[in-house]
C-alpha cells in the first residue's frame, strides 16, 4: 500500500502543481519599460493642416489653363506642382485639413501699379498710403490710399512721383476710396495710419487668371481661402492684410479644426508664403516650410541678399521649420503605423507564445521523471 501510496501523491504533485507554475502568460516575456511599435506618442493630440499658398495660374510660368505665363508669373514656380501633387496623391492622410489661398482681386486693385498711375516702377517697388482700420476689424470696410506726401523707409517720395500719387488720390476718392477722403481730411485724418505698399503689375483678376491650373490636384474637401478681394486693401499672408491689423477668415477655420501645425508651400517664398508663415507663428501655431514645394521671386536687397535670403532667415529666426518634400514623403501616416504596430504587435505575442507553450511542454514531461524516479525509490525501500 505505501507504494501505491507513494505514485499516487507525485501523480497529484506532478501533474497539478508543475505545468501550471511554470507556465509564463502572453508577453511576460517583454520588460516592463519595453514599447510596442508605434507606442511613441510624441505628437499625440496634434492636428495638422497643409496650407497651399496662392498656387494659381496667375504666379505660374507655365502650365497654366491658358498656356500662357500668369500676369505675375514667377520664374519656375510651375517646377513646384509635381512636389504638391506628389504630397496630394501620397500624404494627404497627414493632414486633418488641406486649405488653398486664393488671390483674388477685383479690377483697380490697391496692389497694381496701375491703380496708382506708376506703372513704370520695377515690380515689388513700394509707395506710401494712408489706410482708414475699420472697427469691426473686416477687410471688406478697410481702405488705403496713395499718399504723395508720405516716405519710404525714411525717405520721402521721389518728386518724379508726387504728381502720379496726387492723381491717384483723386482718381481712387471719384471712385469711391474711403481712405482718400478721410485720410487727408484734417478732422478725420487721426483715423488713418500710414505703411506701405508694394506696386505690381495687374494680376490675379477675379475675371481672369486668378484660377487653380488643371494639373493641381485638388479635392471637394479643401477650403478656400480668397485674400485681397477687396478693392482698397491688399493680403499678402492668408491671416491678414498687409498692416496686420484686419483679419481673414483663415484662423476661424483653423480653429474651427481644432489645427496645432501648420504645414505650408505655394507662392510666392518671399512674399505671400513668408507672411503667412509668420503670422502663422505669431498666432501659435506650429508651422513647418517645404522649402522645395515654393517658389520665390528673389528681389535684389542688399550686398548678395534678396528677398528670399532674407526671408528664409526671418523664417528660421521665427522658429519655422524646414523640410523638402522627400522628407514629407517619409512620415507615415497614421493607419501605416497601427498596421505596423498590430503587424509587429502578433509577431510578439505569437514568439511569446510559441516559448510558453515549448515551456509548459517541458514542464509536463517532469512528472513522468519524477514518478520513475519515487518508483525506483520505493521499491529499493523494504517493506
């Protein structure tokens, strides 16, 4: 009987307490402080949005809906569209939100040399005005007018331009400019502050070359902005006019989105796109340039600067950042990364579970041993 006894007890002994002491459960096999792929959450709970500058046939030397240069083209902008149209058909998934500025003026606009009867200056060149800032803070009831007594950086107007900025004052008031009779009015000229604004040739008409070229991939979802649709008021940034002090509806949009980071190309580098970027900075945002997907036109400043240099160096010293469009390409998109994490996420827990299962295999077998052996041993004892 106490040998019977003996088999009986490492039976209970082996099979019940061995397999299940030794068994590891799924992923015991990972340390504690080990991340699964995927698991980075640096930039959890940022929303992005890609926000394309003025890419329209108006700044565009080739590739245009008609064929033919834009009215400002700027020299090889058209090189930009198969950058955007690679981040379109590729890394849309990134973005939570895709807006297109549009500049979009009316005839007689601020902006045109000819508007002020100084159609002979180089382009980009700037001339005084007077702008009334109106209290509800919308562009459509904000106005500048020429100010023929007014400087540039400190210098006053060339007296070969007086008598053209003299006409277009009077010119703009028949037509209705606000600014041109309040801002010379004694009684009401506290009302207007003075800047500057650079002339350029007639360009992106709302009734001509102010259109998306068809090559553009575009999509139902994206939000257009318009900018400088206003006759007497002119927008470089897609946030505000060019005093800064009047607003687009851009950042509405933008919160309404509930956007951190902004990433931004188009045209032009030095003009609109920096603007943009900057005030984009200024409001908080996030904002990241790709520097290969714009088009600058390069105006000649200073020494061997232009305003591109300059504007990549104000950019930078803003904290915009700068990539090009491989590296754009190279960020996965969210659902690449669940899939990879899931993917790699199986792979583990199926080796995990291939070395528990080899392990309570092994486990099992000890009973077996075990009995032998106290067999062995019982029947050396004497009765």
């Amino acid at each position: 009987m106490a040998f019977f006894s003996k088999i009986c007890c490492a039976l209970v002994l082996g099979v019940g307490v061995l397999p299940r002491s030794e068994a590891k459960e799924p992923g015991s096999f990972l340390g504690t402080n080990s991340k699964m792929p995927g698991s980075d959450s640096s930039g959890a709970g940022e929303r992005h949005a890609f926000l394309l500058i003025d890419t329209q046939d108006c700044f565009l030397d080739q590739d245009t809906s008609s064929g033919l240069p834009g009215t400002l083209a700027v020299g090889g902008a058209s090189q930009i569209l198969p950058r955007i149209n690679s981040i379109r058909a590729e890394k849309d998934c990134l973005f939570d939100l895709v807006v297109r500025s549009q500049d979009f003026h009316p005839s007689g606009h601020i902006s045109w040399a000819s508007s002020n009867f100084v159609s002979d200056l180089p382009a980009g060149t700037p001339i005084p005005v007077k702008c009334i800032k109106p209290d509800d803070g919308r562009t459509a009831d904000a106005a500048c007018c020429a100010d023929s007594d007014g400087s540039v950086n400190g210098q006053p107007v060339d007296l070969a331009l007086q008598s053209n900025l003299t006409e277009a004052r009077t010119t703009q008031a028949s037509l209705g400019n606000p600014a041109c009779d309040i801002c010379f009015n004694e009684s009401s000229a506290s009302e207007c502050y003075e800047t500057i604004q650079a002339m350029w040739p007639d360009h992106c008409p709302q009734t001509g070359d102010s259109t998306f070229p068809p090559s553009l991939i575009t999509k139902e979802t994206d939000v257009i902005v318009q900018k400088g649709l206003h006759q007497w008021v002119d927008a470089y940034s897609a946030f505000f006019d060019n005093t800064r002090n009047l607003k687009t509806p851009l950042e509405g949009v933008l919160k309404e989105h509930n956007i951190t980071h902004l990433y931004v190309a188009g045209i032009a580098t030095d003009f609109c796109v920096f603007w943009s970027a900057t005030d984009a900075v200024d409001l908080g945002y996030s904002v990241t340039l790709i520097q290969d997907a714009s088009a600058g036109i390069g105006i000649p400043t200073t020494g061997n600067d232009t305003t591109i240099t300059e504007a990549i160096a104000d950019m930078k010293a803003k904290g915009v950042k700068f990539m090009n469009t491989a590296d754009l390409l190279d960020i996965p998109c969210a659902s690449e990364t669940t899939t990879t994490s899931e993917s790699n996420t199986t792979s583990e827990s199926t080796t995990t579970s291939e070395i528990t299962t080899t392990t309570t295999s092994s486990a099992a077998h000890a009973p077996i041993f075990l009995v032998f052996f106290l067999i062995a041993a019982g029947l050396a004892t004497p009765y």
